[in-house]
C-alpha cells in the first residue's frame, strides 16, 4: 500500500472513532438532558396531584373515619379529568398494593410500588408498545389510609428526538468523512510529494544517472532529507567519476605499458633473429649487437621505473637531515661529461628527505631537461630557502623544445611522453616525472611546471621542514 493511501486509511479512521465516539455522547447528552427535564416536570406533577387527592380527601364528610374505596375512585376519576386535554394517566392503589382506580391503558406493572415509602418518590421509564412513559409513584396520607398515587408521563417525543439525533449525526458523520477522505487526499498527495520526488531520484540513480538531482519542495525535515541526499548523490557521482577516471588511467596505463614493451621487444626480437639466422659481417653484427643492448637496457629502466613507482605508492619514508652540497655535488659527478653546459646556483643548507629518493627525483629532472634540449644546451640547477611554504626549493630549468600548455597537466602520467619519437631515440618511457610524483608525495611535496613552447621548461619543487615531524608522528 501507498503511503499517501497509509495517510489517507489512517486519517479517516481517526475521524470516524473521534466523530463516533463525539456523537454518541453529544446526543445521549442532550437525550440525558430533555430525560431528566421530563422526570422533574413529573414529580412536580405528581406532588400537584398528591395534594390535589390528599385536599379532596378532606373534603369527605366527617361521617367516614375511614376513606372509603368508593371515594378513592371518585378522587381518581377527577384527577384524571382536571388534566386538561393532556392525557393524564393515573393509579391509585391502596396500603396492600391493590389497584383501586387505574385510567385507562396504565401499565398492570406494580414492581414501582415496592420501591415507595413514606419519603422517598420512585420513578422508572417503562415501554409500552410503540410509546415511552415515566412512571412516577409517591405515598399518599388521607384519613388514616396510607395510598398509593402513581402517574405516567408520555416521553415518547424525547427518544424520538435521540433517534432523530443519531440519525442527522449519522449523515453528518457520512458527510464529513467524504469530505475529510478528498481533502486528505489532496493532503497526502502534498505531504508525501517529496517522497515521491526522492523516490524518482534514486530510481534515476539506480538506473545510472548520477546527475540527477532530486527537487526541494520544501524546508521541513522531508526538505533536509532532499538535501541530503542531493549531497550524498553529488558525493556518489565524484567518487564514481573517481573510479572511471582510474579505471580509464589503468587501462591506459596497460595500454601504453604494452605498447611501451612491444617497440623495443620487435627491434631485439628482428635483430637477434637476423644474427641468428645469417652471417653477418662484423660491422653489422656490432650494430645488431648494439641495437639489442640498447634497447635491452631501456626494457631495463623501464622495469626499475615501474618498480620504483610501485615501491613508493606503499613505502613509509625514514626521512634524515641531508646538506644541500651533498646533492648538488652528486649531481655535477653525474652529469659530468654528457655534453650540455650545467649552471649550478644555490644557496648552502640543510634539508629533511630520504637521500635516495630526492637523488632520484633530481636526476629524473636533469635527465628530461637534457632530452628537451640539444647537446651543448646550458641546464640551470638551483636552490634557495623559501618562506612560504618553509622550506628548501630545487629548481631545474632548461632551455629546449618546452612543453604546450594542453600538454601540462598530462606529463606526470606515466608512459606520457610529449614527443614519443624523440623520446624513445632517447631511452625515454614516459616514467620519469610519474615517479618524482609519488616520491614529492611521500615527502608532502609537488612539481611546479612552467613552460613555454620554444623557450624551455622551468619545474621546482619545495621540501617543507616539517616533514620530520609529520613523519615522526605517523610512525
């Protein structure tokens, strides 16, 4: 069942107990009401009568000590024709209960009798056939004879008026709960809109829509709930484009890794075929010999590479305090005789890092500048202490080819290369600054690029000094 329909069966359900219960006794209070309205305009009739009879006694001749049957009836028989047109209807009976006078159509019930004393009026409300009386009994003291006046009030018009009442209350009810049922529909419908709402929302959802969003109708809870959600959903759909993303970078990543190991697996495989099976002569057998090596050494940096890269994602640095010389004097044994002009400039200093892994971070920098550039290129290396962030920036610039802007933010990918011809004739694969990536993380560091197409490539990086206790902590 629909909660709207929930809503609507449980409203009218409260309705008709409330209207039911609020009905009966309304009307049974105004039946209680006109009742007691007719008992007391009963007794106040019988004590009229009561001293009608006992005034009508006193006026027997003296000659009777006791008052005769006869006289009683007589009494009676006026009493009952004084009523004026009303109806009246009487009893008379004497001190053993015997009936002495009765009008015409009085019930033959004496249980009332039994309940009369000399102070004490008894009254009941009695049924005959289609018609309603309250029966009124009171004492009645006349020369020396204790008798009993009972009369019958017609109250038919009063339980008419009840059935009457329940009657018109039934309609009413009938009425109000049609009513009730179509405005609480239009109600329900209302309440429960933004349910509904959220209910399309993550039907869209399920069915891969994540940018739906669910509308705001209101600003109660159900209006918090859709925000919520619309926040939650919002949260879903970046995570998912999070995992699309990366299930996209690894299957790139697969796919250039595969193209990576097949250029330089067809040059071993097609050399080592022909020195296998042909003979060559030594010229030739030197090149094939030497075109195997090389490439059999790129397969090899390529694998440290990617294994390097591995190692970082899951390794904890042991940072230690390392002197600023010490790397740069690293560097220039290096780089000592390749060809290219290096301009070291930096300030002496002190810097917290793994040694190995930030040599490795400065010599896959100094490596990229020398393929952007042409032998006898000058390469600048630099240092200095910044303020913001504090800490100590390498920088490495060269003056080569340079890197376009759309290229930018894709050369830290691994297998990425900007020019693959020229990088590939030069060892290259496209893993270098991927692993000075996920080296500057563990070191809460990150490459700065600045390039311009034509003029070179600028790329620094700052090593905070708060990294020894960033890691002391973690450990």
């Amino acid at each position: 069942m629909k909660f709207s329909y929930k809503i609507l069966l449980c409203t009218i359900i409260i309705i008709a107990v409330a209207f039911g219960f609020s009905g009966y006794f309304f009307v049974n209070f105004v039946f209680e009401t006109a009742l007691n309205r007719e008992v007391e305009q009963a007794m106040d009739e019988s004590s009229i009568l009561q001293f009608a009879f006992e005034t009508a006694a006193l006026n027997v001749p003296s000659k009777y000590d006791v008052l005769p049957d006869r006289t009683v009836e007589q009494i009676g028989s006026r009493l009952e024709n004084s009523g004026q047109g009303e109806g009246r209807l009487l009893r008379l009976s004497d001190e053993n209960g015997e009936t002495l006078y009765a009008s015409n159509g009085f019930t033959e019930d004496l249980s009332l009798l039994e309940r009369i004393d000399n102070e004490t009026r008894a009254y009941q409300v009695i049924p005959l056939g289609d018609r309603y009386y309250i029966q009124m009994g009171a004492q009645v003291n006349a020369l020396d004879r204790i008798l009993f006046l009972e009369t019958m009030r017609d109250v038919t018009v009063v339980f008419e008026e009840r059935e009457q009442g329940f009657s018109m209350y039934r309609k009413v009810t009938v009425l109000m709960l049609i009513l009730s049922s179509a405005i609480m529909s239009l109600v329900s419908i209302w309440l429960t809109r933004p349910i509904r709402l959220l209910t399309k929302a993550t039907r869209k959802m399920a069915e891969g829509e994540y940018s739906y969003r669910a509308e705001q109708i209101s600003h109660d809870e159900l209006g918090r709930l859709t925000v919520d959600y619309n926040k939650m959903a919002a949260a879903l759909e970046e995570n998912i484009h999070k995992l699309e993303e990366e299930i996209r970078s690894r299957e790139d990543f697969i796919a250039a890794f595969a193209h990576e190991l097949k250029t330089p697996l067809t040059a071993i495989i097609g050399y080592a075929d022909l020195l296998r099976s042909r003979k060559l002569d030594e010229e030739k057998h030197f090149l094939s010999a030497s075109y195997i090596y090389s490439e059999g050494k790129r397969l090899e940096a390529m694998s440290l590479r990617l294994l390097d890269i591995i190692v970082t994602k899951r390794d904890v640095i042991r940072p230690q305090s390392v002197p600023v010389d010490r790397l740069f004097s690293y560097l220039r044994d290096m780089f000592a005789e390749n060809g290219y002009l290096f301009h070291y400039r930096y300030e002496p200093g002190m810097v917290y890092a793994e040694i190995n892994l930030i040599k490795s971070v400065l010599l896959n920098l100094v490596d990229n500048a020398c393929k952007a550039s042409e032998p006898g290129s000058v390469i600048e290396l630099g240092g200095r202490r910044v303020e913001k962030p504090a800490g100590y920036c390498f920088e490495v610039a060269d003056y080569g080819e340079g890197i376009p802007r759309e290229e930018l933010k894709k050369i830290t990918e691994a297998f990425y290369m900007v020019d693959k011809s020229r990088s590939r004739s030069r060892n290259g694969a496209g893993l270098g600054l991927a692993l000075c990536v996920e080296i500057l993380k563990l070191h809460h560091s990150e490459l700065q690029i600045e390039s311009v197409v034509g003029e070179g490539t600028r790329i620094r990086f700052v090593l905070p000094d708060e990294v020894v206790e960033t890691v002391k902590q973690g450990r």
